[in-house]
C-alpha cells in the first residue's frame, strides 16, 4: 500500500503543481512527514537541500524524497523503486496534460483565442530570456571581463529576431563556446 499511496499522492501533486514542484514542497511535507512519518523533518530538509544544491532540474528532490522512503522502507532495491515511483508519479500526468493541451493548441492554431495567447505568452517568454541574459551577463561584471557575455546576449538576441533558428541551437552553440572558453 505504501508504493499505492506515494505514487497517487505524486500524480495529485503532479495536477496542481503550476509553477514547478517547488511550490507543492508545502504539501509533500505534510503528507510525508506528518501525516505518513515516512521521513522525519531532519531527512525531508535534508533532500530537499541536497536537491537545491545539485545540478540539474528542481523535481531532482521528487526522487530523492521516493528514495528516503524507499530506503526506510527496505534498503537498496525499495530505494530506487521509490525514486522511481516518485517521479513518474510527478512527471507523467503533467507531461501528458501540456502533451494534449499542445496537440489540441496546434489542431486549433487558427482560433483568436489561441492566437491572442501565444501573441500574448510571447513578451513574457522574451522577457524571461533577456532577463536571464541580463542575470548572467551581469555576473560577469565582478571578474570585469563583461564583453563576451553582452555580445552573446546581443547575438542571440539578433539571431533570435532575424531567424527562425530554434532556441535550442542557440543554448546549445552558447554552450559550445563556453565549454571551449570563449565565453
């Protein structure tokens, strides 16, 4: 019962978790630690802390707390079925909700209604990229070797508005010139 209850807890969290994982912490806390006594606070916070500190996405800590469950329940093997669960429990109906809700908005591109939201997600979807440009840039001020950076931030912003190149080759070129040390 106790894989049942974690992974129906998951897909519920999974539904209302707009903003990322991050803002149902509250109520996986709740579950797990007071209601279920599946991890103490110590280890909760624990995960959690290890997860912020760890590259990598911010549902790394989804796994991890079905991994401190798993590992209180029967050691190795209970561990990765745990992490297992835990994260197809998050990441499956979420992913198979914008899955459809994609596939019904390309079916139904034409409508005004979806026009005027993909017109309207555009600025902020903008917006976001220039303000992590600006983020990343201006870290660069304190080793005093900003230039680089602004000129890549202005190149993709160039590209970006002259092209249809896709933004994932602009990440990964970006990425390219600093695992090289261009950048």
């Amino acid at each position: 019962m106790l894989w049942a209850d974690l992974f129906q807890h998951f897909v519920v969290l999974s539904m209302i978790s707009f903003g990322g994982v991050t803002t149902t912490v509250p109520e996986m806390h709740r579950y797990i630690v007071d209601y279920q006594h599946w991890l103490t606070e110590v280890e909760f916070t624990n995960y959690f802390v290890l997860a912020r500190v760890s590259p990598g996405p911010n549902v790394i800590f989804v796994g991890l707390l079905g991994w401190g469950i798993g590992l209180s329940a029967g050691g190795i093997p209970s561990a990765i079925l745990g992490a297992v669960i835990s994260l197809v429990g998050i990441l499956l109906p979420s992913t198979i909700a914008v899955g459809l809700a994609s596939h019904w908005v390309t079916i139904n591109k034409n409508l005004v209604s979806v026009q005027a939201f993909r017109h309207g997600m555009s600025p902020i979807v903008i917006s976001l990229m220039l303000s992590t440009g600006w983020i990343l840039a201006s870290d660069a001020h304190h080793t005093g070797n900003s230039w680089p950076y602004w000129s890549l931030v202005m190149a993709t912003i160039l590209i970006m508005m002259r092209t249809r190149i896709h933004l994932l080759w602009l990440l990964a070129g970006g990425g390219c010139l600093g695992w090289m040390g261009w950048i």
